[in-house]
C-alpha cells in the first residue's frame, strides 16, 4: 500500500486508451490543473505519456489489451489525503460487466474509491460509502456521453468529489500527428 500525505489532490484518471497518443492529446487540452495520474489499463503505457508530458507523478494498473513487455499490476491500492483508493481495469472482478461485482471487492478491500475501466462507459456513483469511478476513454467511447476521462478531488476530512469531463468540440486534425 502506497502512502502519500497530502491535504488536498486532484487526480487526473483515464483508461482504454489503447495506444493512441491522439486520445492522450485530447486529454491534455481540455485537463485542469491535476496534481497525479491515474491509468486505468488497456495500455497502460500511454500513462507514461501523460507523465512525461505534465511532469506528473503516475499510477497506472495493466488492462486485458496490454502488451506483456513492460506490463503494470493488475492492481494498486494508494492512499491519498485520507481517501484508500483502488485502482484495477476491472476485467478480473466484473463479469458480464456487473458494477455490483467491483462494489462488492471494494468493500472486502476496505477501501473509500475503487477505480476501474474495461467498460468504456464514464461513471461516477457512489455505491454506499464507496465512489466508484470510471473515466470511460478517450479514444472508443462505448454510450453517448463521447469521448471522456474523469478528474478526482479529495480534501482530507471531506467527502471525495469526482468530475466526468466529455472531450467535446475539438480541432482532431490538430491531434493526428
């Protein structure tokens, strides 16, 4: 378990990205100020871009798609400003895609925010005392929010606070390069 100290983050999370540096660009145009990464998986190296372009420190968990060469855990748990988080892409603990199902590990876990990908569908529900959180993706969105990725707030003492920020009105031909 990860521990780090802090009174106040704003967590930056994304996932199925799938290898594309152009959803990454898009995720980088339209972010506010984050102070960490979080990678859901399913390229999990594409959190390396992130990191390497803001300078941020990274959290990122391997997803059914990764690569073997330089895979992530399947799983991470952190604790930031108070707040266990839980960070998986999800395939091990959904099945059939049962959001029920990530709620229930939360819990045996004992954790505040489990954050998961795999479904390509943005989510921010609290399930009792526990927020589930998935940031959908940037690059295959699978329902009509689009294009997204979601920032997480937390203030120690305070209940944890979590954006859905949909990729909307973009120039894409600036992002193919």
């Amino acid at each position: 378990m990860r521990n780090v100290g802090e009174n106040k983050v704003r967590i930056g999370i994304v996932g199925d990205t799938h290898g594309s540096k152009k959803a990454m660009r898009l995720v980088l145009s339209v972010t506010p100020p984050v102070d960490y990464w979080f990678h859901t998986g399913d390229y999990s190296q594409d959190g390396q871009f992130l990191a390497y372009e803001t300078k941020l420190p990274l959290l990122a968990v391997a997803g059914n798609t990764d690569p073997a060469e330089g895979k992530a855990n399947l799983d991470e748990l952190v604790t930031l400003a108070d707040k266990r988080i839980w960070l998986t892409h999800g395939h091990h603990y959904m099945h059939g895609y049962k959001i029920d199902e990530i709620a229930w590990w939360a819990k045996k876990l004992d954790v505040d925010i489990a954050v998961f990908g795999h479904t390509h569908i943005p989510m921010v529900k609290w399930y009792g005392e526990i927020l589930l959180i998935n940031p959908g993706s940037p690059l295959s969105p699978r329902d009509e929010q689009g294009p997204t990725f979601v920032v997480l707030t937390i203030n120690e003492g305070e209940k944890p606070q979590a954006e859905i920020i949909q990729i909307k009105n973009i120039n894409l031909q600036k992002y193919n390069e």
